[in-house]
C-alpha cells in the first residue's frame, strides 16, 4: 500500500471511527462513507470536514463538527480522502493494512511544516 493510503488509515481510525464506524462503514448516526466518496467531489469533501455540516431535519441524523482547527486532521486531510475513495472504489479491503511503502522525505517535511503551523498559534 502506498504511504498516502496508510497514513490516511491511520488518521481516519484514529479520528474519525468514532461517528463514521470502521472502514467508512457507517453507524447508526453518520453516513457510510465507503459510499459516499462514490460520488462526493473532493472540494465538498474538504467543505465538509473543515467546516462541519448541520443536520436540517431529525432524518438528516447528527450533525457533523469542524474539524478545521484539528491539526491531525487537517494536516493529513488528502491521505483521508485517498484512503476513503480507495475504500469506495473497492481498491482496498478492510482493515489494517499489514504492509506500506515508507513516508516520502518530502511529504514528512510538509506534514512538519502543516503541524508546526498550528503550533505556532
């Protein structure tokens, strides 16, 4: 697996399993994300995550929180999206992976520069 598809397993079992349930599976209130990144665009994607999203009617389910000022989120968000459309697209199974390719040198130094951003405010 490559480190982009990792690293956005990582972040998303850290973070978002709570609401969203293993693998993009779903639970009882958030949406299967498996299939929603079927059809989902990056940029609503991105909208989505770092601005929340209100529930419009008791049907809509839970609301979904900003996790703009996340660093562990924002920081990794396109490994999160890589992971979530390899896991629609049904290039990858469920669970841990058991092998990935190492952090590129220059992805490692923009994940500094990312979190060191946050630190400094």
């Amino acid at each position: 697996m490559d480190w982009y598809t990792f690293s956005g397993y990582a972040r998303y079992s850290s973070t978002c399993v709570v609401c969203h349930g293993p693998d993009g599976t779903g639970s009882a209130f958030a949406p299967v994300l498996a299939n929603s990144l079927k059809t989902l665009r990056y940029r609503e994607f991105l909208t989505t995550v770092r601005e929340g999203r209100k529930a419009v009617s008791a049907a809509a389910g839970t609301p979904m929180p900003s996790f703009g000022q996340n660093k562990n989120v924002i920081c990794h968000l396109d490994d999160i999206y890589v992971y979530l459309r390899a896991r629609a697209e049904g290039a990858i199974g469920r669970g841990k992976p058991e092998k990935h390719e190492p952090q590129p040198a220059a992805t490692a130094q923009a994940e500094e520069a990312c979190l060191g951003a946050f630190r400094r405010h």
